[in-house]
C-alpha cells in the first residue's frame, strides 16, 4: 500500500489495517497461517516474519512458492534497508527511494529542535501485563534517541519492568502505546503516580500501535510527528 503496489495483494494478515477496507482475504496472524488457502490462492510471492512457523515456510517453497522472510528490523536504518528489499520484491524501488528520501528528511527537521537542548528522560511503555518497555538495539528505542531523550531503559536487555523501577527512573515524559482497553487503564494508573515528573507536569502521552510498532518509513516519522507534538 505504502508502495502503491496494493493491486498485487491477493492475501493478507489480520493486522493489515491499510487493507482494511478492501475485499482482500485474510490468510495469517503475524504468526499462524492457514496453509490451504495460502496455496489455493497460487501467489508468486508470500513475505512472512521470522516470527513464523519454519516448517510453514518450507511447506510454501515445496509448491514452488517464493518465500521472503523479513527479520524485526533493529533500527530505522534496518526499516529503510527492508522497505527497500521489499520495493525490489515488487518493482517499486524508486517509489520507495522517495518516500526514505523524504522521510530522511522529516527527521533531520525534527531533530533540529532537540540539538543542543537537555536530553529529557523517557518511558516508552508497549505493554501493561507485565509491564513491557522499550529497549534499547529495537527500532522503537530509535523514537526516544532520534528526539534527544534518554531511554530511562537503556540499560536492559529484557524489557519486562516494574512500576518501581519507572518511578526510581523518574521519566521526564510517559508515552504508552495503545492497547486497546488496557490504554486507559494505564493512563489512569499512572495519573496517581504523582511523585514522577512526567506525571506532575503532564507530560504523559499514548500513540497508536499502528503507526508506532509498525516498521515502514511512513509509519515511523508519523511516529515521531506524535511525540514532536507532545514534546514541544
């Protein structure tokens, strides 16, 4: 869709929101695949994540199906390396220069306004139960980076947390990302934390899912777009 290469989908995943409104049949999780209506539908193509099944990808190649794995990328380097493998895939490449030109861009202009100013502390939280954060060599820690600010996460390499540890981090602003009814929940939980400065100067923030844990160019600027606004 980003590529304006929809006209080739002929198989979707349940998370597709860009797809949502069009008559496009839903094949897969981000994980599980229903086999038989994936080869009833002969693609030339399938992209999966390195989350799914290795045995289901092996099956796909078996019927002479070409199988293009995408790892999670671990930077917006990463992201902008994969969208164009996948512009390559379907002869989109230079569509997909100009939108990684443009967005390249974008954040050099966000970026801008952080430049010699003091790195605030920030919480990114990206899950409620448990308690999930974001850690560092993840594309999602490149948001907090890119805008000057200091992951209060920086030193894990697990991102299961305790409200403890967010209140002795003391951040100086609290992004969630959605999670459905969870969201409001955590909004209103964290409001009674008032010792920590994100909460007593109401610097605490959601973002949707989809812009924000979706790895694209677009996506990740529309990203930064979000905390830009709360963070001016």
């Amino acid at each position: 869709y980003y590529l304006g290469a929809e006209d080739k989908l002929v198989g979707r995943t349940s998370y597709c929101v860009a797809a949502e409104n069009d008559d496009i049949p839903i094949v897969a999780s981000a994980i599980t695949l229903n086999m038989e209506m994936a080869i009833s539908m002969k693609p030339d193509l399938v992209l999966v994540l390195e989350l799914t099944d290795q045995k289901d990808i092996e099956t796909l190649r078996k019927f002479g199906i070409e199988v293009e794995v995408f790892k999670t990328p671990k930077s917006y380097k990463e992201i902008t390396d994969q969208f164009l493998q996948l512009a390559n895939s379907v002869g989109k490449i230079a569509v997909a220069k100009e939108i990684i030109a443009e967005s390249n861009e974008r954040i050099k202009e966000i970026q801008q306004h952080y430049q010699n100013k003091p790195s605030p502390k920030i919480f990114f939280q990206i899950g409620s139960n448990p308690l999930f954060t974001v850690i560092p060599n993840t594309f999602m820690d490149d948001y907090i980076q890119l805008m000057g600010g200091k992951n209060i996460s920086s030193e894990l390499n697990k991102g299961i947390i305790s409200r403890e540890f967010v209140v002795a981090k003391n951040p100086d602003y609290i992004f969630i990302c959605t999670m459905g009814v969870a969201t409001e929940q955590e909004t209103k939980l964290w409001k009674s934390y008032t010792s920590i400065n994100a909460v007593k100067n109401q610097r605490l923030f959601t973002i949707h899912a989809d812009i924000a844990c979706q790895p694209t160019p677009i996506t990740f600027v529309q990203t930064l777009e979000v905390m830009h606004k709360a963070m001016k």
